[in-house]
C-alpha cells in the first residue's frame, strides 16, 4: 500500500503488524482502505481476505473495498541521487545497524519529493529467513528514534520485484550497505554535498 495510503497512517499499521496486534489490524486495514477510497486487485484481495479472516475479522469490510484492474502507477516523484539533501547522520545509523540486523541483505535509501521538502523512504532487502514485519517495525522504531515522524520503510524479499511504488523507488536508491561486498565507500561530508552510493539492482 505505499504511496496509495498516507505515511503517517502506513507506519501505524506496520508498527501494529509488527507487534502482532492483529486484532486492531483485521478492521484497521480495510477501513482505512474505504476511507481513503483505495482500490486493491483481485490478487491482493485475496491476499487482503486471507490476512484479515485468520486475524478473525469480517470478510464483508474486505468485500466492500474497492476494485482496480491493475496496481496503479505511483503519483509520487522520487528525486535522483545526485539532485538529492544527500548523506546524513541518519543514513549512516541505517549502515551501522544494517550488518549485524538478522535478515538484511542490503539497504537503499531515496528522497520522495513532497510538499515541505524531501521525504526519505528507506528500502531493506531481506532474505527468506527475515521476518519482515518485526523488520519494518524495528527500522520505523530507529528513525523515530531519529527524529522522523512519520518513517517511511519498505522491506522487500529477495524473489520480490514489489509494486509499481517500489520500482520507482528502487530506481532512484543510494545503497548505505549491501552484504554481497560489506559496505559501501564512506561519503564525503562536505555539507550537503555528498558522494552518492553505488546504484545496483534489486533482486
């Protein structure tokens, strides 16, 4: 659901989802989706049906969500590397934190343009022995920790090529730290002005 609910509403949901709070989860999820008017593919109507009936909640919110065909292209902008605010303390708490978090096998960040200035949207990348919920809540806990209100993180599978928002993301990524080579050059600190990371593939 990145980039189709707001972020301050997303986090909360995933923090919830990763402390196993399930109950609120199974009407939180697909009344926040009537709400906001966002419609889900049949496969992630079923996905949605499966979640939310194991949780024990009513299959008719999940009906009443909204169809779309296709998931949609995202409305966000991402900004290139280089255009970018560029490394800050927080990016290099995320590449401290990264090499000894179970699970992680990289981790990206990219700058989505906004109306008050640049968001950062953090992107990890996960092996198969991951949780990814408590993942996603322990990154969101850490930059809360630093300040960001509304945290905005994207953990991904390895075999996962993500949606639409994701790719877009992926795209304009600086890798902080990767495990395939340990970690990436330091940057140089002059200002904003930054050296950027190297920009790899995902998957």
């Amino acid at each position: 659901m990145a980039g189709r609910l707001p972020d301050r509403l997303l986090w909360r949901l995933r923090d919830w989802l990763s402390c196993g709070a399930h109950v609120a989860l199974r009407t939180a999820l697909p009344r926040a989706l009537l709400r906001h008017r966002v419609g889900v593919t049949e496969d992630e109507r079923a996905r949605l049906r499966a979640a939310v009936l194991a949780w024990g909640g009513p299959a008719r919110l999940v009906d009443a969500v909204l169809h779309v065909d296709a998931a949609p292209e995202p409305a966000a902008t991402f900004v290139e590397p280089a255009a970018g605010p560029g490394w800050d303390d927080t990016d290099l708490v995320l590449r401290a934190l990264a090499p000894v978090t179970a699970g992680v096998t990289a981790i990206r960040r990219a700058w989505r343009s906004g109306s008050h200035g640049p968001v950062r949207i953090v992107l990890v990348a996960a092996d198969g022995t991951a949780d990814r919920a408590a993942l996603a809540g322990a990154v969101q806990r850490a930059l809360r920790a630093r300040g960001e209100a509304d945290p905005c993180v994207e953990v991904l599978g390895a075999s996962s090529a993500g949606a639409p928002y994701h790719r877009a993301a992926l795209a304009a990524s600086e890798v902080l730290w990767r495990s395939s080579e340990g970690r990436v050059p330091s940057p140089t600190r002059a200002g904003l002005g930054a050296q950027a990371g190297e920009l790899v593939g995902h998957g």
